[in-house]
C-alpha cells in the first residue's frame, strides 16, 4: 500500500511539473522566465502623477527584454492599490525607438486575461495576462500600452525606470505614435514581462538598492549592471536562455522601509513570486550603513550592533532562497566615503569592510561577486574609483556599470 501511495505521488508531482502547453495544447514542458522585471512601490510624492493625468488616460511605456522568446505574458500590478482597478485594455507592441512613444502599428495587438480583454484587479494583487504567441529577440524593446478610465486611489509603480513613459487623454492604445503625451521616467503598474524558453531556461533576480537600480546610468540607454550582464548572457550559448529581473529600488533597506518596503518584507514578490528564478544576487546594506550616523556620529555599540543585523539579515534572504532551490550570490558592498549625503566617518568604513569580509567568507553565500574590489580607487580604497564615480561618490558612472556587470563570471550562472 506504501508503495502505491509513493507512485501516485510521484505520478502527481510528474503531472504539475510537465504540464501541457495553453499555447499549442502539445503535452511538452512549458518554461516561462522573466525577461525583465521591476520592484513595485507607492510611488514618493514627487514621483506620484496628479490624478487626473490618469484619468480617462492612454499610458505607454517601454521595457528592456533581457532573454528572448516564442510567446510571453504580462504582469499588471495593483500591489500597493487600496481599492480595485480596472483597466479598459492592455496592448503590447514593437516600439520604434526605446525613446518615443512611436510603435509599428503592424505588431500591435490586444491582450487577454481569462479570455477578456478588459480587467479589473483588486486592491493588492497582481494580474498576469493569458500567454501570447508574440516572439521577441532577446535584448529588444517591448511596448506596452494600457488604457483607464478612473485613476488608481493609490498608485503601484517604480519611480527608477531611467525610461521615458508617455501619458495621453482618451482611448489611444492602438495609435502609432503619442507626439502630443505628457512624458517623464517613470514605470507605473506594470510589474514583469515573462517569455516562453527552451528547455533548461532560468532567470536571475538582482535584489538590490539604488546601485542595482541604476542611478547615474543614463536614460533610456540600458547601461545598468544587470543590462550589461544581460547582454553578455546573450553571447554565449550556454547561457543565451537566461533572463535577468533588477529588483532594484533606490534608497532601499535589508532592515527598514525607506524607499519602497525593506528587502526582506519584499522578498517573497520580488524573488520568490519571479519566474523560472535559480540564482538570486543580493547587492544590499549601504543604506542600512550609510544611514547609521548620516545625521550624526553614534556609538561604537551601535555600529557593531548595526552590522550584525545587517549580516543577520543576509543570513534570513540565504535560508529562504535555500528553502525555495535558489542559489545566493553575494555581492560586496561598494566604497562610498566622500558621499554628501552620507557623510561616512571611519566608524561606518569599518562597517562596511566588517560585512564584505563577512560577505567573502567561506560558508556563507554560494559564491561572491566582488563589487567592491571593482570599483574602489586603488590609491584610496574606501573612495570609488573616480572614472566610476558618476560625481556624488556613491553611485558609479555608466563606465562604473559597465565595468561591474563585465566582471561577473558567466560560469556562475552554468548548470
């Protein structure tokens, strides 16, 4: 009777892992990975539109595919909404240029979710469209266009795009261009762009602050870190079906709500909840070590007590993508004394060496990505490298990007 019971488990576990494919209705393994992806957030005021920007109101935006593929799916959020939202229509198409709102009106077409093309989601959650045949190159732009009639009461979005989203009244989600449109760098409500791959396609999640989102990097030019190693995925063909998900918010904590929820509280949907993820690269702690004694120099207790909770709080995101088969790279934090708004003193050096020997140490993470030893000035190791500085001595340069995302071993990511 054991041995029964054994086989129609493994029978059931066979079933929900090789499920059949909607698209074609073939009995083949279906392998959805996300192919680009951002942090959701209320947006800060300053970044928050005025409601009647939304009101009755084409929005437009274009994001940056990491991996290609045959058919993909789109993620609508209203996980920060605080009533239900409708969306009248959500279009997809091929957009002329990353920065216009221009799209060959050829490739444009209407997304289903549960066979409507209208949606309404409630207060909290997210949506994800009925999957489309629709191939994309891996490294393109994708439009989409989305249509309300009645603004959100609280709006979900990501106020770090470094690209350019068009706004418009009336109903123009299938017009080839938007000359008109208020514009400004901001993504709103769309959480995640999925494709099919091939099989032994996975993703990697960047779970990271400002740096991962790419301040300084320049707009609508895709020169973040985790673009450059997107791109360098792509050139090899062990790892081409890989898609890349920065899961960066600027001014992001490991311990406490700043800009955005902190990084454990977002773990489960910005990890978790990403598909196909195997590898998780955690670029986390400046702020929590910044902020210490930004207004004021503290006690040695507590930047002691500060950078054990910071280390506590990798060990927590190492537990949970273990529990979950997902391998944790580590990545050392990068050198910020000289930052204006930081003003880190010699107590705050020490933190962050404290917790990048922790991070490099044995035993810990899976394996490390040694950020730091990239960018630092030779000459003054706690200060960036000033052809990486993008001049605020915190953040690098598109040349500091580019030199960070080009140092990571592409044999991390070969299974």
């Amino acid at each position: 009777m054991r041995k029964a019971f054994k086989n129609c488990a493994l029978i059931s576990v066979l079933f929900l892992t090789w499920s059949p494919s909607p698209l074609h209705g073939a009995a083949k393994p279906q392998i959805w990975i996300v192919s680009w992806a951002a942090s959701q957030q209320v947006p800060e005021p300053n970044n928050t539109l005025p409601s009647d920007d939304l009101r009755e109101a084409t929005v437009r935006q274009i994001f940056h595919l990491s991996a290609g593929g045959s058919a993909l799916r789109v993620h609508v959020s209203n996980a920060f909404g605080t009533t239900a939202l409708h969306f009248s229509s959500v279009h997809i198409a091929h957009p002329l240029t990353p920065a216009s709102a221009a799209i060959d009106p050829a490739t444009d077409k209407a997304l289903t979710f549960a066979g409507s093309q209208d949606l309404t989601i409630p207060p909290g959650a997210e949506y994800i469209s009925d999957p489309v045949e629709y191939p994309v190159r891996a490294l393109s732009d994708l439009a989409v266009t989305f249509y309300l009639e009645v603004p959100p009461a609280t709006q979900t979005g990501h106020p770090g795009s470094r690209a350019t989203s068009y706004f418009a009244h009336g109903n123009l989600v299938s017009v080839a261009d938007l000359p008109d449109a208020k514009h400004l760098d901001h993504w709103y409500q769309i959480s995640a762009i999925d494709v099919v791959s091939a099989k032994g396609a996975a993703s990697i999640v960047a779970l990271g602050d400002s740096i991962t989102d790419g301040h300084g990097a320049t707009s609508n030019g895709n020169d973040r870190w985790t673009d450059v190693l997107a791109g360098r995925l792509q050139t090899s063909r062990q790892t081409r079906n890989i898609g890349v998900s920065n899961q960066g918010i600027g001014g992001n904590h490991l311990l406490t709500d700043g800009l955005g929820p902190n990084a454990l509280a977002r773990f489960d949907r910005d990890v978790l909840a990403q598909a196909g993820v195997h590898w998780l690269i955690v670029f986390e702690g400046v702020n929590d070590l910044g902020g210490l004694a930004r207004t004021g120099e503290v006690s040695q207790t507590e930047h002691t007590t500060r950078t054990r909770r910071v280390i506590a709080a990798y060990e927590q995101i190492i537990d949970r993508a273990h529990a979950h088969g997902i391998r944790v790279i580590g990545a050392t934090i990068t050198p910020y004394v000289g930052s204006d708004y930081y003003h880190p003193g010699p107590l705050s050096e020490a933190d962050r060496q404290a917790v990048d020997d922790w991070i490099r140490a044995p035993g810990h993470f899976d394996a490390v990505i040694d950020f730091d030893a990239v960018v630092r000035d030779p000459s003054q190791p706690d200060h960036l490298r000033p052809a990486y500085d993008c001049g605020d001595h915190l953040h690098p340069s598109p040349a500091g990007y580019k030199a960070m995302g080009e140092s990571i071993p592409l044999t991390l990511f070969t299974r």
